[in-house]
C-alpha cells in the first residue's frame, strides 16, 4: 500500500474543502494507494459529513472525532511553539484517543548547514515516541526548508534520514509498526521518486492537495 496524506493546512475555506473532498470522492484511487484527507480543524466536520466514512480523515494537530490519523508535530506547530516535550504530549493523547499518529520530524536549514540533520531528527523521534504505547506509527520526514518552498529533498538524502529514523524508532518503540513518509514540496512531478524508494511507504503533501488537478496528478504519479 501506498499512502498518499494530503494536509490541507488552513489553505482551503470549509465550502472549498468539502466541494474538493466531493471531487475526491469521484477519483478512481488505484487499489495499492490509499487516500487521505487531512482538512482544517474548523472544516473537519463538514468534510466528514460528505465522505462518510469512504475516505479516511486526519486531524492537522492531534486527535478530532471522525479522524483515522492525527499529525503530531507537524513543523507548522513547532514554529508557533510546540516543543519536543509538548509533541510527546500529543503522541500520548492520540495514541489513548485511538487515532494513528503521524509524527512529523525535519530538521531546519541551519540545522542541515551545521551538519545536525541526524541528531535532530533521532531526537524528535526519540523524544516523542520513547515510553509511548504506540502500536502503529507513521513517520513523516519533512525537512522544514523543503516545506512549501518549492525545493524538494534529493531522494537519495531522504533515504539516509528515513535510515536514522528507523534506527532511532527501533531505540524508542522497538515494538511498533512503522510506516514511513516523505514530505516537503512533492508535486505530481517528483512524487515517483519518492514512492519508489524501498523504505518509504508513501508521501505527505501540502500544496499539491489543495487542488484536484495536482492531488489527482500526484496520486496518478505514485
Ligand atoms: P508542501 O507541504 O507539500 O506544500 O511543501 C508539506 C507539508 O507541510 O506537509
């Protein structure tokens, strides 16, 4: 299975959200992908009301009714304050709530410049995930410079972090299942390059969800 997880942001008003979650609904998914919507928190409710339970739902930060799987620490939220304490915080809840959590780590440009890439993104995922009863997790690497500028991760970069990750998911919560995902300017156009990486299980996007020609074309490229 291949995950496809289009994060809506707040990019989208609550009637643009349902009328493309309505177009969604019509999209001929192929049988090895897997769609899902995550909708703004004051949209959320509306859209579930026309998917009815035919696409999964997300929550953009921590658990709401109706949701199969929440963001946690998506880089958005730790810009506006959320630490690594207080994202392993939101794992615990959503955990105890029943959704997946899908944990977002990356590091920051100057983070990469000064060669902390590594240490970083074992730290979030240590900090988050050590002591947590997690059964199933899925690990979204988003490097934050790549988020929403246009510069997507080489490939061959994403595998290595997806290695640290995986090494320091084993350290932390040897018992879970793990699912990995890239994110960070992933297009119609590169996706593929992500999605036939052996380790990754798929790819979180943002801007190329926000339309019905790129999140089609984007699912059509995976
Ligand atoms: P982007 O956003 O695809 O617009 O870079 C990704 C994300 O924030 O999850």
């Amino acid at each position: 299975m291949k995950y496809l997880f289009a994060n809506w942001k707040m990019s989208l008003s609550a009637e643009e959200s349902v009328a493309l979650a309505k177009e969604a609904l019509g999209f001929k998914i192929p049988e090895d992908v897997e769609l899902a919507l995550f909708p703004s928190a004051s949209a959320f409710s509306a859209v579930r009301d026309v998917v009815n339970g035919k696409l999964p739902l997300g929550a953009q930060d921590g658990y709401l009714d109706g949701a199969t799987y929440a963001l946690v620490g998506h880089s958005d939220r730790r810009a506006t304050g959320d630490t690594d304490e207080a994202v392993a915080g939101k794992m615990k809840k959503a955990i105890e709530a029943g959704v997946i959590p899908v944990l977002c780590v990356g590091e920051t440009k100057a983070e990469r410049d000064a060669g902390k890439r590594d240490a970083r993104i074992r730290e979030q995922v240590v900090s988050a995930l050590t002591g947590a009863r997690v059964q199933k997790v899925f690990i979204a690497y988003e490097p934050v410079w790549a988020i929403g500028s246009g510069q997507n991760d080489i490939p061959g970069d994403t595998a290595s972090a997806i290695a640290v990750i995986d090494a320091a998911l084993k350290e932390a919560a040897p018992d879970a299942s793990a699912v990995f995902l890239y994110g960070g300017s992933v297009n119609p156009q590169n996706v593929a390059s992500y999605t036939h990486l052996p380790a990754l299980g798929g790819v979180l996007v943002g801007k190329a969800g926000t339309s019905i020609a790129t999140l089609r074309g984007t699912m059509e490229a995976m």
